[in-house]
C-alpha cells in the first residue's frame, strides 16, 4: 500500500488542490486492489507521509544562533547621514554613530566611538558583506581579504571577526 499510495499523493502534489484526490477518493482505489486495511489506516499514513514530507521541504533560510558577547555592525541609510549601526541579538541591544560616508576610515572611526558607547569590544562580530571591512579579488571566487588597514586594527583590538557573505547557489535541475 505505501509505495502505491505515496506514488498518488506524490502525483497529486503537483496539481492544483481542487484536482486532488481526498483520503476517500484514495481508499476507494486502493479498495479496488483489494487492500485489507481501513480508512482509519489510510489516514494515519497520508497524514505521516505529508509530516516527512514538510521535514524534507527547503524552507529557504538557516535559522541563526546569537551568542551572548557576539555582535552585529553594518550601516544603515538616513538621508545625508549613514549610521554605523552595532547590534547585539542575544539581548536585543543597539548602538548607532552617525558617518558622513560608507568607506573604511569611516568603518574604522565608527567602530571605536562604537566600541567607547558599549564600554568595550565585543568577543566578536559579524560583518554582513560590508565592503569597507572587506574586498573580493578580481577573479570573483569567493575568497575573502581584508583590507590593509583593517588587520592592524582588528590586532589591537584583539577583535575576532567573522564575515558573512551571502552567496547564490545554483543547483542542477534533476
């Protein structure tokens, strides 16, 4: 019966939901086989075979985990301003300093004003594809390198960085 009956659902799947077979429609057939079962029985294995089904399914985001100490700094958009914005998810805390642009000395002065309103450095950061912290090679691959000024700094500071880098991920069609 399950794979004759996962075959249906699977089939029924990519039609439109009025087009679909209900459970009753399904037992009726599978009576037409002869199958022992009840109706009862049918039921309970569409609705586990539709649970596995929404565990496999791509929900199309990865949840993210917050440690406490760990931040967020990215700029934000006000008109003539960019706020250099520092978060702290685990306990949805905030700091901003307003820049005059979006470049690395920018980046730099911003995160120490931002480090001085806090009172210290984070035990690390996450950096959202922000270009004044880092830079891609020419050859497009997705290596990452810092930029010269910010190796020094991030040595003073003793400052542990991650970047996150949001990539498109082409997959075969099967």
């Amino acid at each position: 019966m399950g794979g004759m009956v996962s075959d249906w659902l699977f089939e029924d799947g990519r039609l439109k939901k009025k087009l679909r077979r209900t459970k009753k429609q399904l037992f009726q057939e599978l009576k037409k086989y002869d199958f022992p079962g009840s109706y009862r029985t049918v039921c309970q294995f569409i609705q586990e075979w539709e649970a596995q089904q929404e565990e496999t399914k791509d929900k199309g985001y990865e949840r993210l985990t917050h440690p406490a100490g760990e931040a967020q700094v990215d700029f934000g958009i006000m008109e003539a301003v960019h706020p250099l914005v520092m978060s702290f998810p685990f306990s949805n805390t905030a700091f901003a300093v307003p820049m005059p642009s979006e470049n690395q000395e920018c980046f730099l002065a911003g995160l120490q004003l931002l480090f001085d309103q806090c009172g210290g450095v984070p035990l690390s950061i996450r950096i959202d594809n922000l270009t004044p912290a880092v830079k891609r090679p020419r050859d497009k691959q997705m290596k990452l390198y810092g930029q010269m000024n910010f190796w020094p700094f991030k040595a003073i500071t003793d400052l542990k960085c991650r970047y996150v880098i949001q990539e498109v991920v082409m997959r075969k069609a099967m």
